[in-house]
C-alpha cells in the first residue's frame, strides 16, 4: 500500500468512528418518557445529533411544546445523567474502523478526534474503545470553544500538531463535519456508514464519500482539496 497523500486524518466521533445511536436514543427517550411526551424512533436520532447535545435535547420536544431555558437546562441535565448509566450499552466501532487506524497508524499518520459531543464524554468513548491507538488529540465540545462547523478546533489542531491544513484530512458523516474541514483549508471526507446521507455530504463540499472505512487508504494526490 502506497503512503497516503496526507499527514494527518482529524476525525469525527458519532456516526463515523462509533456507532453511538441505540444509545443516544435510549437516553433521549428516557427523558422524554419521564415527561410524559412522545419518545423517538431510534432512526430519527440521525437528524438529532450533531450540533451538539444541547441541540439535540431541544429537538426531542415535539414543534407545538419547544421548552422554555429552565425547562430546556433541566431536561438537558437528565439527558446527561441518562446517558452516564448507557453510554456503552450498545456503542461499538464501526466494522473496518480498527483496521484502518492499523494502517493509517503504520504509515505515520497523525491521528485526532474533533467532536461536538460532550468533551468527558468523547474523551471517555475514546479511552473506551480506541485506547490501543495513539491519539495525538481527543477534542469534545470545550467550553469557551465554539462548536463545529467553526474551524477553529480543527485549525488549532492542525497548527498543534505544526501541519499545513492542507495535508489534513478531515472524516465525518455529516455536513457538519464536511463544511468545518472545508472552512479549516482541510479536504472534507464524507463517511458513508455514519449518520446521514450522501447527498448532505456533497451539498456541504465533500471531496470524497467513502462506502467503508478503508476506501480512505486509496485517496489520491489528485482528490485533495
């Protein structure tokens, strides 16, 4: 195998390194359950996530009963304290995701996670199931740090790690993730396993959708943005 056209690959946490979504729902149901509203169909949970839990608990409430800032900071902390007691019930890497980081890691590759999940709790998923790799970066939503799509995390660790942001990668599975690593000059990679779909992917600027995992080791000096 060739040495891959870029130094660095700054990935995404849901949706594209693990697969955390029975579980967001589980907890998400739970509060809503405990307020005697309408629970969610595991699958909504792909438009739920990714702007943040703090988001995401706001869009459980049904359109016609939105919660005031009280209602919405309670509910937001029996969220969290739901997702404590579940967080790796059903959480597992996506198939083919060890191997790559066996191949992107032999090939010297830089490797760091920029989530908006919860920092404790994206450090924790991390230590959890990706422990056997070395992670240059493990960044959660920090506070006083804006969320994604702002570029600021993923240009903070481009300039940590002393790397151009052209010889970076970004991999996510929402436009989310493609429109922060085009903001940050980073080639925006779109994971076709994760949480939403291809055609969000290329509407934020995506260079490439990969169907598995490993299709990222056959990216091309020509594909890099």
């Amino acid at each position: 195998m060739p040495t891959p056209p870029f130094r660095a690959v700054l990935f995404d946490l849901d949706g594209t390194l693990l697969d955390t979504l029975a579980d967001l729902a589980a907890s998400g149901n739970a509060v809503m359950r405990g307020r005697g509203l309408p629970e969610h169909p595991v699958e909504a949970f792909r438009r739920f996530v990714g702007d943040g839990t703090a988001a995401q608990v706001y869009r459980l409430f049904p359109e016609d009963r939105k919660p005031d800032p009280d209602e919405h900071a309670a509910a937001l902390a029996e969220y969290m304290a739901a997702y404590e007691t579940r967080w790796n019930a059903t959480t597992r890497p996506y198939d083919g995701i060890p191997a790559l980081l066996d191949a992107l890691a032999a090939d010297g590759v830089r490797l760091a996670v920029l989530s908006n999940k919860a920092h404790a709790f994206t450090q924790r998923c991390m230590a959890e199931f990706f422990g056997a790799w070395h992670w240059d970066f493990v960044f959660g939503l920090r506070e006083g740090f804006p969320r994604k799509p702002d570029p600021a995390g993923a240009l903070e660790i481009a300039e940590r790690l002393g790397l151009a942001p052209r010889d970076c990668v970004f991999l996510g599975d929402s436009g989310i993730d493609m429109e922060t690593g085009r903001r940050a000059g980073m080639t925006p990679v779109g994971a076709l396993w994760g949480f939403r779909d291809a055609d969000e992917l290329r509407a934020a600027g995506a260079a490439r959708l990969l169907a598995k995992p490993g299709d990222l080791l056959e990216l091309a000096p020509t594909q890099q943005g």
